[in-house]
C-alpha cells in the first residue's frame, strides 16, 4: 500500500494526486471522503468564513469526486 499526500484546498495538487494515484496503482475503484476541520463556523459566522469553511471541508470532495467520476463510472465504484 502506499499514500499520495496533498494539500486540499490546492486544486491542482489534488488533480497531480489523482493522477500519481493512477499512475502507481491503476484505475480508483473507490473514493472516502474523510478529510476536514471542525472550524466552529456557524450562523454567527461572517459570509467569508463560511466561504473559507466551504473550501476546507467541502470544495475538495466535490474536486476529487469529479476527478474521479470516469474510473468510478467504469469499475462501478463507490464513494
């Protein structure tokens, strides 16, 4: 086994991640989306910590997911 390590909210590391994965161990067969901070952000929050909450627990699964959408698609994986 191995691991790929990248910073989350760089979109272009985690798109190099994807792709080193596929290099190394073939086609992703499945994806855990299990990763990001419990930053506190509420409804008392201001809109741009929310936007920065969005980028650190949400924006990257949204990213990896679509990265991996057609090797999903074709092994019939699972997220």
């Amino acid at each position: 086994l191995g691991a790929v390590a990248c910073e989350l909210t760089n979109a272009q590391q985690v798109a190099d991640a994807v792709e080193s994965i596929r290099r190394n161990w073939g086609p992703i067969h499945v994806v855990v989306h299990n990763a990001g901070v419990n930053d506190s952000v509420g409804l008392d929050a201001s809109l741009d910590d929310f936007r920065a909450s969005l980028e650190k627990n949400l924006i990257h699964a949204f990213l990896i997911t679509k990265l991996c959408k057609e090797d999903l698609i074709d092994c019939r994986g699972s997220i």
